[in-house]
C-alpha cells in the first residue's frame, strides 16, 4: 500500500481526488478521521501538529518550590500526541505500508510536521520507504508533477522548525510563569510573555508613549486661489511651513495682485505597476479592504487549500522561470476576468514587475484556478479578486502621467501649483485598488497674469506619529526580523486575545503597559528586537546546515539565564509595579453610594462589577456571563456617572462594546420595575436617587429602609417590598420560558430569541405555564416554526404538569413511578381508575388513593372512592374465573373502573368496549357468564 500523509484533511480530500482521475475515491471513516483511497493508496490528513513539544513531567505545579520558573530553562523536552485518535490510524496505517509520502506544506513548519509525520511511521515501521512531495499550489498540474518527481524531506529545515518550537516553549514558559507569580496572578488573567510576541508589543507600547509624550508645534501655511477660463485652483507659498507667525503674516500682507506666471513646466511621470504578493504585502493589501491579519491568513490559507491560489505563506516577489505565466492567463480567461484577461494579453509588458526579495521555496501568491462569487461566497470572493487582480496588474503596463507644475509670483511672493493628468491607466485598468487622484490645471503661459479671488493664511499643529495598524505592525516585524511570515499574523492575534493591545489602529492596554513596562526597567532584552532577530538568524543557519539545532537551543538557554539573573534580583519590585500598575484595569470609577472604588470582579461563568468598600457597601451592577465575553474596561467614560465604558471580549467574535454600566443597568431594568402596579415615573426617579435600581434592590429591603429612601410611610412601602416579590417571580417564570424557547427553537436571520419572546409576550404568554395552555397557530403567529412549536408546546406541557403534580404535594419517588408509567399529568391522575393506576405503578392502592385525593383537591375537582387492596386482589380472583378472560385482558378492564365480578355486572358493554377496545360482544358473554 502507498501511504500518502498531508497537512489537513481537506488537502487530503482534494490531493487523493486529483491523484484519483476518473477512478473513484472511497472514502471511510476510522474514529472521525477520513481517509480517502483509490488502487492500491490511502490519503489521510493531520491536524496540523497532532504532536506537541512539553516539558518532562513534574514540572505543572506553578507554585512547586524544587521547580521554580527558572528550571524550566533547562526542563528535559518530550513530545507528546495531542490528536491521539490521528495519530494511532497513521500508524495503523502505516504497518501496512510499503511506500508513504509525506505532502504536508512545503515551508519550515510543513517540513516539521512532516517530520512528525515521518517519526510516528518510522516508529511502527523501520524499513518502509518515505519520500516527500512538495507543491506551491493545489492543482492538478502542480500536484501530478510533485508525485512523479518525489524529494527526500528537508531535515535541516525541520531541525528549523524543531528549534523555534523548544526555543518559545522554553521563553514563553519560564517568562509567564516567573512574571504571573511576580504579580500574583493566575488562571485567565496570568501574565503571558514570548519571545517575538513581547517586542512585538514593546513597540505597541513604545509609541504610545511617543504620542503621549508629543508636543505638537504650531506652523502655518499660505495660500491663494485663483483662476482662468472659470476654472479654480490653489497655489501654495513655496515657503511651505512658517513656524513664524509674524514672517508668515507679513508675507500674506505682501501677497499683492498681479499673479504672474513665471515658470512653466511640464512633463510626464511613470507610474510604476506594483510587484507581485509576498505574504506581507498581500496582508498589507487585504487590511485596505477591511480584513484583518488574521482573517486575511485564513481566508487565503482557504483558497489554496481549495486549489484556487498558490501557497500564501512567502517571502518571494520573484515570479520563476517554471512558473506559466501564460497558463495562468489561459486558466482566467473566459471567466469573470475575461476582459481584463484579454486586455493584458494585448497589452503585456516585456517582463513581469518584481519586488526586492527572491526565495526558491515557493513562488509570489498568485491565482491558479478560475472561481466565482456565488462558488467563493462574498469574504473569500474579495480576497480572490484581490489575489487575480494583482497577478493581472505585475504583467500590466506601466501607467503615465502628464505632470504640470506653475510658479507664480506676487509682488515678490512665491506661489507654485502642481497638477497631474492620467494619460495611460496601464496597471490601473485592471487593479482598482489604489486611487488615481487627478488635478487637472488650466493650460498656462509664461508672463500671464492672473487675479487673486482669495488669500487664507491656516493655523495647524504637527500631529503625533500614528498608531500602528495591523498591516503596517505586520511591515516593521518584518523588516527587524521578528517572526516570519507564517507566525507574525498570529503574533499580533495573541496579542489581542491576551487583552495586551485592542483597537484599530493597535493601542496597549493597562495591563500591556504594565508588562513591558516591568521587562523595560529589568530585562529590557525581552522587549528588544535583537535578541529575537539573532535566534532567527541562526535558524536560517540550521536550514543551511551551517548550525546545529542542538547549538542554537543552548545558547538560547545561556541567553535565558542571563535575563533571569536580572529578574530574580527584582522579583518582587517587579510585582509590586505590574500589581500597581494594573489595579487601574479593572477599576470602573467611583461607587454612587460611598464613593470607593468599582472594580469588575469575575467568579467562574459570572462577572459583575462591584464596590471595593464591600461588606460596608454592597452596590453592585450586573454584566452578563462571560460566556458573552469577558468584561475589560475602556478609555471612554461616562459623562453622567464617571464610570469607564465597559467591553466584552470573547475569542473568534466581535467585541460587545455596553457602554457605561449603569447606564445599561439602568435601562435593562426599567422594564422589569414596570411589572409592579404602583410604579410611577415620579416613584422610578425617586429610587433611582437613592441609587435603587432593581426589584431585587427593593425586594432585598426592609419596608423601613424603603419608607425612608424614597419618602413613604412604612405600609405603603411594605406594598412595594411584596410587589417587588412578585415581580421577580414574573422575571423567574419568564427566565425558565426564555430558557426552553432557546433551547428548542433554532436562531435565523430575521428570528432572533428576543424577538420571538417579546411577540410571546405580546401573545400572552409569559411563562411555562401559559405556553402549555398555547396552540400551535399562536406560536407559528409569534415566529416559531410548526415543528420547533410542537416541540414546545410538548416539554412546555410535561414540564408544567410534573410541577402541579410535585405542587399538588405527590411524593418524588412515586412521582418518577407515575411518570416511568406515562403518567404525567394531573388531570390523568385524577380521572384514572384506582385500581389501574396501582397496576401501572405498583404502588399500593391505598398509596394511590391519598395521591389522587391530593391532585383532585388540588384542580378543585371531586376525589373518587378509595378502593382498598383487598378489595382489588379478591375482584382479580373473581375475573380471572371467567374462561376466555387473561390478565392483559383484566389490565384494560382496569382502565374503565372495573376490578371485580360487581363492577363488571353493573358496567355499560358499549361503553367498557370504547375505553378498552374489548369487542361488545365479548363483554356480554363476561357478563352472561357471572349471572
């Protein structure tokens, strides 16, 4: 058999298609891992790393005095499975196997995952044979090439990968573990530090305090409008910037009429057409159409999986020779391109454009299969355009401009304007996405003289350097060697996950200050690029085989081991400055109620925010669960209660910006107080001073304190304490309605929760047990779909009968009897016979009897005549007498109230016939039988 191994299942899926031709692919599913196989191989794909790199055992007890952080520098290294089920079916496989070939991605992490691909085989398997396929795209051509000229695996670039994977497991461990214990801090809120991620965000934080630090310096600038054969435009002082207000003001005072023309020149420019993607300039481009690093990464990681564009993780800008320009071309053309195909096919240049950096792994990203926008959906049909589009573009010609430029004079004042015109797009034509802005000038003659229609001398301030966009960080980390271009996208992610940076542009957070702010004062190493930058120079070494990877890890280590030296020396100035520093992040502002500090506080799945004087004072406000996200404060603060803006963060979703949260407190419960009869705007406004904002808050206070609060005598605010109860049971019941109504039926565009609960209540129907009451046609009226509606209604009304039953006092454990028997109403316990419901049951039947007594006082209905055991064991013997008559036919007997010789004789055959499904015609022989 001919194993084959790629890096994820869909490349598997798609490699074994293509490989395949026309011959079927079976596909089989071994623990919820797909393998795909046609004659003699088997396709199976990884997870990525279905291995990891950790620590030896022993070393998992952060707080473990024998290992401390610093002994993780030099813990032993083991690999372990992290896909086990993966991992076990590769060797399965693999026992089997007379060839495999690994075809994981074709770069430095590829290679070690091939590697681990290699190691979990080889451990099975000593003898087989293993070779590699490597590919830049996933095409048919591309990949029918790779497996007809197969390659040994690339050990020097796993050893590579295998480096960096020890080298930031060891920084990032022993660093996280000593600066959490530092500033006391565990679980989600520990201190995460790396070894590219920490000077990634040391320039986050670098120029933040540069704006912060800004002085701006005032400058002015002059300028006049003119104009000629009606047609108006500007010309500036060719002074540019006066940072003198008097020089600037007395050359506006000179600036007299004539304006004489005095220098005419023109010509033209080329505009250069843009070179072909790398991963960083694709990023760059992507971020202008909205799209984050991350998302961008993903969404062209899916299309090369997909076969429709080449590997999107290279540094090349170099289309190579082998690559078929023209066979790109012919594969867009006839498709939605076809025009702009055609036009460049016309029109190309000599060469295609190329960039500054030239590698042999891969090529630049560029299109390899022709897609739509109803195949690809709108996000990837963006990126794709975007990808087409500037393959297009690099064998485009260049665009040319016709520039003109006036230099005036007034009275000795010198004024110039610069015009340009686009006379041949080029390029342009076919990539959208740079702006040609024209100014187009009247033609002009030397010694003209023109008008003066206005003269405006404007007052402006040097601005502060920008904050750094995704795009443009992802630009200065390449260019001082942090990361690569497989990592750096996801650098910045984890930055943003661990609540270090937010916002777009990027800006720190308290607690990222605090922590650059503490390896700045002790190990400045951390935050500084060069040390990152030489590991990353000696791994391109080990790929040349020039280092070891064994080299390189040591001394990493020696480098870490000097950094300690200087932590361990201040760990505790080193807590005591983060601690100090980030109490601030999650202080909300000051209490309404003492004025101490309200700090969000997070328990598990609940959060809230609460008053830092508690017990003393218990104000506190309501968030939701941090399954919505987790609750960080914000720069913005409210103008009405000096409290800071709070967010939601949650991993993969959108941040949830509440705003102030009293003002949200506030407002979410405005309705919930409306449900108390006696609540006034008068009364609301009242509370609401006295920093009273819930039914929960009135509910929780004496009628005195209430009296008190709000001006009322103490009966009357006993009124409102009971209302309140009442209240927050309505909230209760709705709540539990709430609950189910999600749990059942289905979210879609147009029929959300909310809104399918507020038409439930505007239906009537504010509880479980209002629901059960419900039909069907009500519900579908308040959105819910037929099958979800009967669903619904079906658990609404089991739910609600087994709670009047528990109400009406029936014992649990003979509760779950009745209910295993199918009896689950109060109604069916009511009007069923005795002596069927002890049969059904097994419970005794004067057990039953008190039962039934209980539930019929309960629905207000007559209690039926007990009926003793005695009685129904000796009416048993008496029918079970009579020939032809069994004991499944005495169980149906039971159900129309007859258990004995008595009952029978006095019974209506017609009507024991309808309960019972008896013929008529045989109850009478029962009954002609006793007489």
């Amino acid at each position: 058999m001919h194993l084959i191994i790629t890096e994820k299942n869909i490349s598997a899926k798609r490699i074994a298609q293509i490989l395949a031709g026309e011959e079927k692919v079976k596909t089989t599913k071994d623990g919820n891992v797909f393998t795909y196989s046609f004659d003699d191989r088997t396709v199976v794909g990884l997870k990525g790393h279905v291995v990891e790199v950790d620590f030896e055992p022993g070393y998992t007890n952060w707080r473990s005095t024998t290992h401390t952080p610093r002994t993780l520098i030099d813990a032993g290294i083991v690999k372990k499975p992290t896909e086990k089920k993966i991992v076990n079916l590769i060797q399965k496989l693999a026992k089997k196997a007379d060839l495999v070939t690994i075809a994981t991605d074709f770069d430095t992490e590829g290679e070690l995952i091939g590697k681990e691909a290699y190691e979990l085989v080889r451990a099975v398997n000593p003898g087989v044979r293993i070779n590699r396929a490597r590919f830049s795209a996933i095409t048919p051509a591309e990949i029918r090439a790779a497996f007809e000229n197969p390659v040994e695996l690339d050990f020097d670039l796993a050893a590579a990968g295998e480096a960096r994977q020890t080298v930031d497991l060891m920084w990032g461990a022993a660093l996280t573990r000593f600066l959490s214990l530092a500033a006391r801090r565990g679980g989600r809120d520990i201190l995460s530090v790396g070894r590219v991620q920490s000077p990634t965000l040391a320039m986050i934080v670098d120029r933040e305090r540069e704006i912060e630090n800004f002085v701006p310096q005032k400058y002015w600038q002059l300028s006049l409008t003119t104009e000629k054969d009606g047609t108006t435009f500007e010309a500036r002082h060719t002074a540019g910037r006066f940072t003198d207000y008097n020089a600037a003001l007395a050359a506006k005072e000179r600036t007299k009429e004539p304006l004489v023309v005095t220098e005419v020149k023109e010509g033209q420019k080329i505009d250069r057409a843009p070179t072909p993607f790398d991963t960083t300039t694709f990023i760059v481009s992507a971020a202008r159409l909205g799209f984050s690093a991350a998302n961008a990464m993903r969404i062209a990681e899916d299309l090369y999986m997909n076969g429709y564009i080449s590997y999107p993780r290279t540094d090349n800008t170099v289309y190579p020779g082998s690559l078929s320009l023209n066979g790109i071309l012919e594969t867009l053309k006839g498709g939605v391109f076809d025009k702009d195909v055609v036009w460049v096919q016309r029109n190309r240049r000599s060469t295609p454009t190329r960039g500054k950096k030239e590698s042999t792994d891969h090529p630049p990203i560029h299109p390899t299969a022709a897609a739509t926008r109803e195949v690809l959906g709108e996000e990837r049909w963006k990126v794709y355009e975007l990808v087409v589009r500037r393959f297009l573009a690099t064998l485009s010609p260049d665009a040319k401009w016709a520039t003109t430029q006036y230099t005036f004079d007034a009275s000795g004042e010198t004024y110039r304007a610069t015009g340009g015109r686009l006379i041949d797009a080029g390029w342009r034509r076919v990539y959208p996405y740079s702006e040609a802005k024209e100014t187009i000038l009247p033609g002009l003659r030397q010694g003209e003289k023109l008008p003066i229609k206005d003269l405006k001398l404007e007052e402006k301030e040097t601005q502060p350097p920008a904050r750094y966009s995704q795009s443009r960080l992802i630009q200065v980390m390449e260019e001082l060697g942090l990361g690569t271009k497989s990592t750096r996208h996801e650098v910045i992610g984890k930055l943003i996950s661990r609540r270090y940076v937010e916002g777009n542009p990027l800006r720190p957070t308290l607690v990222g200050r605090a922590v650059i702010d503490a390896l700045d004062n002790h190990a400045a190493t951390i935050t500084e690029p060069e040390m990152t930058r030489t590991l990353e120079e000696h791994m391109q070494l080990i790929k040349q085989n020039r280092r070891s990877r064994d080299d390189v890890i040591t001394e990493s280590r020696q480098m870490l081991h000097r950094v300690f030296d200087n932590l361990e020396a201040h760990e505790s100035e080193i807590g005591e400055e983060i601690m100090e520093q980030t109490a601030e992040e999650h202080t909300v502002g000051p209490c309404p109620v003492c004025g101490q500090d309200l700090r969000i506080r997070h328990s598990g799945g609940s959060q809230f925010i609460g008053c830092s004087g508690y017990p003393e004072c218990r104000f506190n406000i309501s968030l939701p669960g941090t399954a919505w996200g987790r609750a960080i404060r914000t720069d913005k603060t409210c103008e009405k209660h000096n409290l800071a803006h709070i967010r939601l963060i949650k991993k993969g979703a959108r941040p949830w910006d509440m705003g102030c949260p009293l003002c949200s407190h506030i407002s979410s419960n405005i309705e919930a107080l409306h449900l108390m009869p006696s609540m006034t705007d008068d009364l609301l406004q009242r509370l609401h001073e006295k920093h009273i904002y819930t039914v929960s808050d009135i509910a929780g206070i004496s009628p005195e304190e209430l009296a008190e609060a709000v001006g009322t005598d103490i009966e009357e605010a006993g009124g409102l304490v009971r209302e309140a109860e009442d209240a927050l049971e309505i909230l209760r019941r709705r709540s539990e309605l709430r609950k189910l109504v999600r749990k059942i039926v289905p979210p879609r565009k147009g029929r959300s929760h909310a809104k399918i609960f507020r038409n439930l209540l505007e239906e009537g129907i504010g509880d479980l047990q209002a629901l059960s009451l419900a039909e069907v046609a009500t519900l579908k009226k308040a959105g819910i779909p037929e099958t979800a509606a009967n669903e619904l209604l079906e658990e609404a009304r089991r739910i609600s009968s087994e709670r009047a039953l528990r109400e009406a006092g029936v014992p649990a454990v003979s509760l779950k009897k009745y209910l295993e028997a199918g009896i689950s109403s109060p109604e069916g316990l009511c009007y069923l016979p005795i002596p069927y419901l002890a049969a059904k049951t097994g419970i005794n039947p004067e057990t039953v009897h008190k039962h039934v007594d209980l539930v019929c006082r309960y629905l207000g209905r007559p209690t039926p005549p007990k009926v003793s055991r005695q009685v129904i064991e000796r009416g048993r013997k008496e029918l079970l007498e009579i020939p032809g008559l069994g004991e499944a036919t005495l169980q149906r007997l039971y159900l129309a109230g007859v258990y004995d010789a008595e009952t029978l004789r006095e019974a209506d055959p017609e009507e024991v016939s309808s309960i019972t499904g008896i013929p008529k015609a045989r109850i009478h022989d029962y009954i002609s039988h006793l007489k």
